[in-house]
C-alpha cells in the first residue's frame, strides 16, 4: 500500500461546509482511496457484478472489470481528475494503480463489447490518455501504444484513416466520440470515411 492508506485516513473536506460538488467527489475520493484493494502497483475494488449461475444471471460481490463505464477506467479517470483539481498525491497514485490495472485487463474484455467505447478498449484507452494528462504522466500513452494485446494491420486505437488516439483528440473520429455525437468512433466509422 505504501503509504496510500495511511494518507486516506487523514484526508479532510477542504471546505468542512460539504455543500459543494468538490466536497462531494472528495469524500467519494476518500472512500475510494479507502476501500482500494491493491496488488504490487495496481489496484481494484469489489462491488455488485452480475455473474451467470444455473443458466441465469445473478448478483454477486467481486472485483470490478476494466471498462469506463463500470470498472477500473472509470475511476481512474475520476481519480485522476479529482487529484489534478485538489492537487493531491494520493489521489494520483490510486489513479494511475487503477488505470494500470484497466491497460493489464483490456485483453479479457469479451468480444461482444470489447469495441464499445464504455465497455471496451476504446474507452480504456480514452481513460488512459485523459489519466496521462492529469497526471503529467506521457509514459500512459507510451504503455497503451505498446499493449500487447493491439494486433492486426489497424491498431484498435486507431480511426480508419490509422490517426493514434493519442496524437490527435481533435480528430472528428475522437472528438466526436468523446463528446457523444454522432459520427465518431461509437458507431465504429470514422466520419472522414463517409
């Protein structure tokens, strides 16, 4: 744990009020940085999941997936944002523990949504990006070109023009995704081919 624990245990409410949106992501934050389960340098939590039993889904407690959406890129990239804001170390190391733990998972994502940008690839490596900048971190994007899972004549962070993710937020392929709009990645074309 290093440490991260102990530095959990002594964060406060900045303002003491806890009316403010910030008072409210820190005390999420502080629960978060509480409850992390950690292996070497990466870190997970337990929460619902939804696991097949007797030919039917069921609720259970386990570790979280990879995925922005439900998993370990989600809170990378709230953690991230909340460090950048508070300026807090702690914060920032659970941020890239968890980031490093949705890269390491990527590959086990299923194939029917591995592709989507909440539950698959996409969005992982959106998170990582987005957790690279907040940490001033450039080796995330650098760790998620070199993916070992990332095979075939297009890397799966690439549009269909082959523009990297990372070089270039401001292609329509990405911009237009990250923002929600039609035409992006989500819909798996890129809007400059059309």
């Amino acid at each position: 744990m290093n440490g991260v624990m102990e530095a959990a245990a002594d964060i406060r409410p900045k303002s003491g009020d806890g009316s403010s949106y910030l008072d409210a992501a820190f005390g999420i934050g502080a629960r978060l940085l509480r409850s992390a389960v950690w292996h070497g340098n990466i870190c997970n939590w337990f929460g619902p999941v939804f696991e097949e039993h007797a030919g039917s889904h069921q609720l259970a407690c386990g570790t979280l997936g990879p995925g922005l959406y439900d998993g370990t890129a989600g809170i990378a990239l709230f953690l991230g944002y909340l460090g950048r804001e508070l300026a807090d170390p702690a914060f920032k190391r659970v941020a890239h523990a968890a980031i490093g733990h949705a890269l390491a998972r990527a590959k086990d994502i299923p194939e029917g949504i591995k592709y989507g940008f909440y539950t698959g690839e996409v969005g992982i490596g959106y998170a990582a990006i987005e957790v690279g900048r907040c940490l001033e971190d450039p080796t995330l994007v650098t760790r998620l070109r070199a993916c070992p899972h990332r095979r075939g004549s297009r890397s799966r962070w690439q549009c269909r023009h082959r523009r990297d993710v990372g070089e270039c937020r401001r292609h329509p392929c990405v911009a237009s995704s990250v923002r929600g709009q039609r035409g992006g990645l989500a819909d798996g074309r890129c809007a400059q081919a059309r």
